[in-house]
C-alpha cells in the first residue's frame, strides 16, 4: 500500500518545483502577503517555504497530511474545483508519502506556535520515544512548510532529476511567475546559508512593474495589456452566444508588442490563479504573432484567464476564441491585438 502512495505521490509532486507550486499556491490561499522561500540541494535536501498567512489551527495538525484533507470546499458545489485546479488536498499528504514534511503554524488567536510533523500521511514522534503530537514552539502568525529529502524512498524520481542548479533554476522560474501574477505579495528565494536572496520583489506592486523588475527592462517598454472575456465579443459570434450565461470566462494579458524579439516565447499561463502549462494555447498565441514578428523571435505572453466552471475542456473552447478575436482585424472592436503589434 504504501508503496503505491509513494506512486500516486509521484505523480501529483514531479520535482521540487512541483512540490514549491503546490506550497506557493497554498500561502496564496491563505491570504499571505510575504512568502520566504528557502532551498538547499536544489530543493532535493531542502524546500521551505515561510508565510504570514491565516495559519492551521492546532485541531486541523493530526489530520492535515491525510489524502483528500482540505479546508477548500464549503460546499459541495465546489467539487468541479476540486477536479479541476488546486483544492484536492492531496498535495500535502502527497509530499508526506515522498520526503520528510514539517509545519510549524500559528494562528492569531493562538497564543504560541505548533510543530508537527509527518510521514505516509500521519502525524509522527519528531524523535524516538516522544509523542506524536503537535509541540509547542514560538513562531510568527503564519505557517512554514519544511520539506526533507524529497524522494529518498522513491529512487526513480529521484534520479530522473537534473542537477541542482537547474532544479533551483526551475524552482525561480515558478516563483518568478507567481510573483508576477501576485504583484501584491512580496516574495523571496534564496539558497540555505546565503546571505542575500537570489530573487526578491517588494509588496504592492503591479503586474508590468513586476514584468519590468524579473524580467527586465526590454520586455516592459514593449509592454501592452488588455483585458477581454466573451460578454465584448458579440458582433455575431455565434460560438460565444451558445455558451451558457453560466459559462463566462474572462482574459487579462500583458503582451509585447513587434518591437520585442526574443529567442524563445516566453509564456505565463494563469487559469483561476493557478500556474497551468498549455501547449495549445501557447500555440494558439504563437499563431498571432506569427504573420507579426520576423521568423525565429518570439513574444512575451502574461495571460490570466479566470473560467467559470473550470473545465479543462473549455479551455480547448476560449483557446480558440482567443485565436480568433485575437488575429481577426475585424474584432478590432473588441480587441485591437493585430493593430497594437504593428
Ligand atoms: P488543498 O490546498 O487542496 O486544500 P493541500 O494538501 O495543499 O490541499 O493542503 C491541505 C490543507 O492544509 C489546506 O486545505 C489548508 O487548510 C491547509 N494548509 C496547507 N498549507 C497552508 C498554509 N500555508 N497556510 C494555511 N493553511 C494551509
Ligand atoms: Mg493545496
């Protein structure tokens, strides 16, 4: 059995910067306005990750690391959520399955911290021969995941890694984007004992503000932004019509304009807030540009979309309609894509 926990782990926690996803996305949830990042080994030995969130309360710590365990659903109508992005609460119960997992958490009602830590999913002694349960200890409101030795029961993960740096580099790639499309929130990334983080952004920024500063000066000169969804969309669209009332969805995008000229695309995806790779999508885009910018440049693309109800299948759908009013000069109305690039 718990060698097909350790699998189905596997699955959901990739590499570190699977498993710093999932813990970035969970700081988000809870309403962090800081999130400190701390790695060693390329997050092999060591993934931390410290926010000044909501906090566990001290009853949620026995069963927070068992499979199908969140405080995300409310209610039942909710479920399509949990199929879909996030809200699963598998993501901490799958790291418990895969590496050594510490929480210290501390709400604000609660006058002290509590330590817990756990293994396969339950809550485990810290040392031989003292009880599981959660330790007093002093700490900030918020809570501070501690992953260990991600994978050392799994050895095929494990050596289907690359090295260090480049898991690190992985690691900034994800928190870089989440910075982007949490301008508000201030993050930071540094390896275990180093003095000075290898990537930080300040608090109540903006999206082309935190463009500019992680991606640099040259992408945000040639930025513009717009925002769409399909209630703009109606000189006879007769696909967006039959969509139900229900099904809206909207779109946000910073993008560069024909000036810029990169290498290779570079393209943040967000869906519901949550970071989503989209290879059709990502073609979907490259196809506008494509009649733009000489052969071989590529675009910088930030899009948010939010969809309601969340089906993956929809975005199959909006990518298309995206296509479409994006590279159609005749939806210049709703969206002058073409125009702004020349
Ligand atoms: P999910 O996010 O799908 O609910 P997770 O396994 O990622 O599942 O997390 C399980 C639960 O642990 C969450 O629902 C939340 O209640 C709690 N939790 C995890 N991380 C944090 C955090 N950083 N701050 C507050 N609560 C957290
Ligand atoms: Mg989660």
């Amino acid at each position: 059995e718990s060698l097909i926990n350790r699998i189905a782990a596997g699955e959901i926690i990739h590499r570190p910067a699977s498993a710093l996803k999932e813990l970035l996305e969970n700081c988000l949830d809870a309403g962090a306005t800081s999130i400190r990042v701390t790695v060693k080994d390329g997050g092999m030995k060591l993934l931390q990750i410290q926010d000044n969130g909501c906090g566990i309360r001290k009853a949620d710590l026995p069963i927070l690391a068992e499979r199908f365990t969140t405080s995300k659903l409310s209610t039942f109508s909710d479920l399509s959520r949990i199929t879909t992005y996030g809200f699963r609460g598998e993501a901490l119960a799958s790291m418990s399955h895969v590496a050594h997992l510490s929480v210290v958490t501390k709400t604000k009602t609660e006058t002290c911290a509590w330590k817990a830590h756990y293994l396969d999913g339950v809550l485990v002694e810290p040392k031989p021969g003292q009880t599981a349960d959660p330790k007093p200890c002093a700490g900030n409101d918020g809570t501070t995941i501690i992953i260990e030795d991600l994978f050392y029961n799994t050895p095929t993960r494990l050596s289907a890694l690359r090295s260090a740096s480049e898991e690190y580099s992985r690691i900034l790639d994800v928190i870089t984007k989440y910075a982007v499309h949490n301008p508000k929130v201030s993050f930071s990334c540094k390896k275990a004992g180093s003095p000075s983080p290898d990537l930080s952004t300040p608090s109540s920024s903006e999206i082309p503000q935190a463009i500019r500063l992680l991606y640099g000066h040259s992408i945000a000169k040639d930025l513009l932004h717009a925002s769409f969804g399909p209630k703009n969309n109606t000189d006879g669209d007769e696909e967006m019509e039959e969509e139900k009332a229900s099904d809206s969805w909207t779109a946000e995008t910073h993008f560069t304009n024909a000036n810029y000229q990169s290498k290779k695309m570079i393209f943040l995806l967000f869906i519901n807030h949550r970071l989503v790779e989209s290879s059709r999508m990502k073609r979907a885009l490259e196809a506008v540009y494509s009649g733009v910018l000489p052969k071989g440049a590529s675009p910088f693309i930030y899009l948010s979309l939010q969809i309601n109800p969340p089906r993956r299948r929809r975005q199959h759908q909006i990518a298309d309609t995206l296509q479409r009013s994006l590279a159609s000069q005749s939806h210049s109305r709703v969206f002058e894509y073409q125009t702004l690039l020349t």
